[in-house]
C-alpha cells in the first residue's frame, strides 16, 4: 500500500507541475517583460532628459550670442551718435540706425530675461542700465541740455568704462556655457 500512496503522490505531483509550469514559465515572462519595458522607459527617459539639456544650452548659448552683438552693435551706435553730435553732424539715417540698434539691443535683452542664468542676467541687468544712461546722456548733449559737466570726453569716458564692465559680463557668459580657459569658475553646464 505504501507504494501505492508514493505512486500516487508521484502522479499527483508530477500532473500539478505540468499544470502550472506554463502558468509559472508565462509569469516569469510577464517579468522578464515588465523588467525589459521599464529599462527601455529609463533608457528612453535618460535620452530625452540629455537631449532636452542640449536644446536648452544650445538655446543659451544663441542667446548669449545675440545679446553679445545687440550690445556691441548698440554700444558703437552710441559712440558713433555721440562723435556726430559733437561735430554737429547728427543726420536722420544716423539717428535711425541708433534706434534700430536701441530696439534690437532691447530685444535680445529681453530674450536673455528669459533664458539666462541667474548670475549672466544680474550683469546684463547692470549692463542695460549702465548703457541706457549712456544713449540718455549722448541724447542730453544732442540736445544741448547735457548733464552737469557732460562733456564729449565724459560721456566717452563712460562709455569706455562701460565696455571694461561688459568684458567681466561676456566672461560670466563664457562661464555660464562652460567655455575652456574662461577667467571666471565654470558651472556645469549639464550636457554630456
């Protein structure tokens, strides 16, 4: 009878294993599945996170770009404007092509509000100031209502002083981007 209850058990056991081992072969691959899927989202999601990184450096970077030449056209304009006024040369294409370069100096100002860093847009916030007193100061003398003691060689003065200021700005630009051999610390950019 013993070998009859083995036997048993045996025939029970081995039809309960070739019942469940598809089910448990299909649950294992359901896992192996699931564990691949969510290492496909991690891989996919690590990708987009890289790319959206990239996207935004590189619109910082156009940015920074674009400031950097609407204030240096803008500047020039200024001191152009500023050696016209002074051999009482002001002409309407002349004073055209400072408000043209005023307005595009403002719209790339206003673009950089909205992307750069923290530390870039606390130096062009003082940059913007800095140069609108100079284009209201070269006005004031166009004028002949000039600030006390504005002369042409004061206002030029300021306006030098203003392109040594905008050096330290355009090197917190490099810095911000990551530039090699800028002459301030370098953040980490984030792009890999």
């Amino acid at each position: 009878m013993e070998s009859t209850a083995i036997a048993l058990v045996a025939a029970v056991v081995g039809v309960t294993g070739t019942l469940l081992a598809p089910v448990l072969a299909q649950r294992s691959g359901a896992r192996a599945q699931q564990a691949e899927f969510e290492r496909q989202q991690q891989a996919t999601h690590a990708q987009w996170q890289r790319e959206q990184r990239q996207a935004e450096f590189a619109m910082r970077r156009a940015c920074y770009i674009e400031t950097n030449a609407a204030f240096r056209h803008y500047r020039m304009q200024v001191m152009n404007h500023l050696w016209n006024v002074h051999r009482n040369d002001v002409t309407e294409a002349g004073s055209e092509r400072l408000e043209a370069s005023r307005h595009a100096h403002h719209v790339a100002f206003a673009e950089a509000q909205m992307i750069a860093s923290p530390a870039v847009l606390a130096q062009l916030d003082d940059m913007s100031r800095a140069l609108s007193e100079g284009y209201r100061r070269t006005k004031c003398l166009e004028e002949g209502n000039p600030d006390d003691g504005d002369t042409l060689e004061v206002i030029q003065e300021y306006l030098h002083w203003i392109w040594e200021r905008w050096k330290e700005t355009r090197a917190v630009m490099r810095a911000d981007l990551g530039v090699p051999n800028s002459p301030i610390a370098q953040p980490s950019t984030g792009v890999q």
